[in-house]
C-alpha cells in the first residue's frame, strides 16, 4: 500500500512537471527549484571544526547528520594520519572523508570517483570548504585492470551508493538491482600510479561496495609502499574477505581491527557483518 501511495505522488508530480515545463512561468519555476535545491547546505560540526555541504535531497542530508555516528572508526583512523600525508580515497562518493581528511590532517587526497551523480556533489562540497588545493577528483573507476566495462547502478540519487564497476555482483556478493548503467573506463591502481601521475599514497581508505579484492589484486606494487589502509569488507561475503585478507597480509600489512558503529549493528538491511578493516605495517 506504501509503495501504490508513492507511485501515485511519484506520477501526480511528475504530470505536474510536465504540464508547467510548457509555460514560461512553468520552466522558470522549475529553474527557481532546481537552484535553490542544489544551492541548499547543510552545516555539520565535529570536534571543534566546521564543514559545509551541499544537500539538495534528503539522502545527503542523512550523509550529513550522521557524520559524526555513522562511521567513528573511519573519523578516529583519519584522525591518526600524519599531516600531510598522501591520501586515495577510493569510493569518495560526495566526500566526506576526502575532506575530513583534508581539512583535519592537511592530507593531500586523490578522491577516486565514477558515479556521475555524485561527481557533481563532490566538486560543489570541496569548493565549499575551500579545498580545492588540497583534493584533487579521479572521476575514474579502480578495479583489476585497464579498460572499459559497464557501471552497474542502484540508485540515481545525488548521493547514491551500492553501486559497482564491471562485475554484476554488489556488496554482498549477490546479483546487483541494477537501475540505470554507464559504460566508463576503469584502471589498476597502479596505471593511477604509472599513467595519470598520481603520488604513491601514504595511506588508502576503500569503500566501493563489493570489488575491493579486485582493486587491491590490480595494485600490489603501491600495496607495498602504504603505510596503512581502511577497507571496507562485508564477512558474508567470502570470496572478498578471504582476498582482501590475502593479498594485504601480502602486502606485508597487519590487522589491527575491525570494527563497526552502534549505528550500523543495529541496521536492518543485511550491514550487520560489514566491517572496516584497519591494516598497518609494523
């Protein structure tokens, strides 16, 4: 019945847009929406340090109020990062942790991301808190090798995640829902490193919603050069934990924990057993 109440909103407005976009008044007013909407920030304070993000719907505004409670573990590893470093944040999304990094570290941030619905939010946040300095947007996809695949979406939302580059698998390891798709290019983390001249990092925070171990199998070379990773790793999904845990054991790095916010045990939607992995070198 919720879903029947929805569609009917979904056609009521969307019949609405189509009659107005026929007037002058129509298309200004849509034009009037449209930029107050993306002009729209939200405000988000932690540990003494002001950020601004642009929210023009209520999926990012949900990024921006849990900043503090969804993922203390990542805020607390960033926190660690040596000023300066050099940072690859891969799966950025809108940037958060980009520019956590940044601002709070002074970290030098390669943001890898493909989504052409995020890439715009993105850019508008890091102008926001003036880091344009300091960050610099890969819009490419990391995966094992170079080349062009399809970028299989789940959602076509500013903001949207769950998403994944060349597999038809998600983060669980099971057929994605997919809903609209792309074909872009793809590379190893080491053509970042030979080919666009991107810095060997310092450290690496993963997030990309399924092929981790196909990212780290496709960068084993700059795996020995970090000093650290945070990666993302769901335990149901074997194939990815057991060669993520492979191939940075190889790398000659360490567990050292893994944890998950109260925020997230407590998810309905199958997160419970999706961990972030903190690796160092001893």
């Amino acid at each position: 019945m919720k879903k029947l109440i929805k569609n009917v909103i979904k056609n009521v407005i969307q019949l609405i847009v189509n009659l107005s976009s026929r007037t002058r008044i129509g298309q200004y007013l849509e034009t009037l929406i449209i930029n107050s909407l993306m002009e729209r920030c939200v405000e988000v304070l932690h540990e003494g340090m002001y950020f601004k993000f642009s929210a023009p719907n209520a999926l990012c505004k949900w990024r921006y109020e849990t900043f503090s409670s969804k993922e203390p573990e990542t805020l607390e590893w960033i926190n660690s990062i040596p000023m300066r470093s050099v940072l690859w944040d891969i799966g950025a999304n809108v940037g958060l942790y980009s520019i956590y990094a940044a601002k709070k570290r002074e970290c030098k941030t390669w943001a890898f991301e493909p989504s052409v619905f995020n890439l715009e939010l993105l850019a508008r946040n890091i102008y926001l808190n003036e880091l344009t300095d300091n960050i610099c947007i890969v819009p490419i996809a990391l995966s094992d090798k170079l080349g062009s695949s399809q970028m299989h979406m789940t959602s076509t939302q500013w903001g949207g995640a769950l998403s994944t580059f060349g597999e038809s698998y998600g983060w669980d390891g099971k057929t994605i829902q997919q809903v609209f798709e792309f074909k872009t290019m793809g590379m190893c983390m080491m053509d970042a490193l030979q080919m666009l001249a991107i810095p060997q990092p310092d450290y690496i925070k993963m997030d990309v919603d399924g092929i981790e171990h196909l990212i780290l199998k496709g960068g084993s070379i700059v795996l020995m050069g970090v000093k650290g990773v945070l990666i993302e790793v769901n335990d149901d999904f074997h194939e990815q934990a057991e060669q993520c845990h492979s191939l940075l054991t190889k790398a000659g790095l360490v567990l050292k924990e893994k944890r998950h916010s109260d925020y997230i045990a407590s998810n309905t939607q199958g997160f419970q057993n999706s961990y972030n992995q903190i690796w160092s070198r001893d």
